[in-house]
C-alpha cells in the first residue's frame, strides 16, 4: 500500500478515526480530508456515498493501527485531515435559532482531551451552541480528541479565545448570563431560573475556575451530590449542569 501523505497537507493535519468520527468529518463540509482509510467493514458501516467523495483505500486493521496512536479504537476506519478552521466568537454570537435560548460552555484551561471530548459529546446532545476555550491552554484538535467526542467535535463549534475573562465581559455585554460550575458555588444548578442566554463556565481538573475569570460572573452554582464522593468528573458535572440549563423546569416536574 502507498504511504505516501498527499500534497498539500499542512504540518498540523492529523489522523482522525473511529466510525462516529469518521462518519461526522465526512459529513461536514468544512472538514478538509486528504484521504481516508477503510477495512472493508467500516467502508460496509459508512454510508458508501459519503466515502466515494474522498480518495480512499480499502487496507487491513492492522495498517490502520500503524498509524494511529497504540491501542486506539479505529474500528477500521482512519481519515487524514485538517483541523477545522476556528470560527470566531463574533460569529457564534450572530447565530441562533428562533426561540431557544443560546447555551455556550466556556472551558477554563481543561487539557485532558478525554474530559473536553466528553464534554463536547455532551455538548452535541444537549444543544449547547458552542464550546469555547482558552487558545493556549485547550488541546488541540486530534484524533484523540475526536474519538472522545464520538462525531461531535464537527458538530459543535469549538472556538479558541486569547483571553477567557475578557471573553465572558463579551458574553456579558451581549446579553449572556454567565454562571460558574464550582463546588462552593451560593446556589445550586437546581435553583437556578435563567431567564437569558447562558454561559456556563467550568475549570480546569485541578485548579478549578481561576480567580479573575470567576469574578466576571455573575453567578456561582454547585452540583449537589452526596457527601460520600468528594467531587464529580468535570465532564460528567458538565453534563449536568447542561441538561439542568437546557431543561430548567424538568426537575421540577413541570
């Protein structure tokens, strides 16, 4: 089999993989790929009309796997790729859909691929608009982080910032309602009434939300749980809180 990368990749182009993934980035059209990699199962999986419209070789599992990272899941399928192109916060902004409130995450300097993927899978399912993250301090797009997000990484935007607190004034002055997801937030998720757009912001796995870009909220919310687990998995709380924002009167019973 010819090994050989395409031309016109770029230094930062990557293997994507596993079906979920492999079938979103096909499905996108502002996902660039070079060429796809396919055992004749996976190509069986996928929509055959979606393959035909990149070059793609049928191979073995075992050449899929040389080319991803050790033990990774590809389940037979492998796209060589360029990241999508970052859309800007402005643009997130312009768009919405008539009558429901816009919910954005803001990710205060997560690194684990694992959680970020996590929460953009959750983000996907819960209609949350976008994802936002520090430029510098997020991981970049990978195929690691796509398998994590199971497709979802080409279905929410995921919008790199310079600057979290300054991007939360931004979300304040256009109307966002930006509420901190801390243990030792006033109120929990439950009691929250929002009334306006939002923008929920979660920290880091260590350190949490860092000082300065906790003080640009407007409100600290907590995720009550029980005192035999000290705290939860910062995807996992993500989750939480989204469906508690997306849905407010469901807890309640109405």
């Amino acid at each position: 089999m010819n090994r050989r990368l395409p031309p016109g990749r770029s230094a930062t182009a990557f293997w994507l993989y596993g079906l979920h993934p492999v079938r979103a980035a096909l499905k996108n059209a502002r996902r660039k790929v070079h060429r796809a990699l396919l055992t004749e199962q996976a190509a069986a999986a996928l929509d055959r009309s979606l393959v035909a419209k990149v070059r793609h070789e049928i191979t073995t599992a075992d050449a899929i796997a040389r080319l991803v990272p050790p033990g990774a899941a590809h389940q037979g399928a492998a796209l060589l790729c360029e990241p999508l192109s970052g859309l800007t916060l402005g643009e997130v902004l312009d768009h919405r859909q008539a009558g429901q409130r816009r919910l954005v995450a803001v990710l205060d300097q997560l690194t684990d691929p694992q959680n970020v993927g996590a929460i953009l899978r959750s983000a996907a399912a819960l209609g949350v608009s976008a994802v936002i993250v520090q430029d510098r301090h997020s991981p970049p797009q990978s195929g690691s982080l796509a398998k994590a997000a199971s497709g979802a990484l080409d279905l929410v935007p995921y919008v790199p910032v310079v600057n979290i607190a300054r991007t939360l004034e931004e979300l304040g002055r256009a109307g966002f309602w930006r509420v901190a997801l801390a243990r030792d937030g006033e109120q929990s998720v439950e009691e929250l009434t929002p009334a306006d757009d939002i923008a929920i912001v979660l920290g880091s796995e260590g350190s949490g939300i860092r000082r300065l870009v906790r003080e640009r909220c407007d409100v600290a919310a907590y995720i009550p749980i029980s005192p035999a687990i000290d705290s939860l998995n910062v995807s996992t709380a993500a989750a939480i809180a989204f469906y508690r924002l997306r849905y407010p009167g469901r807890q309640r019973g109405t």
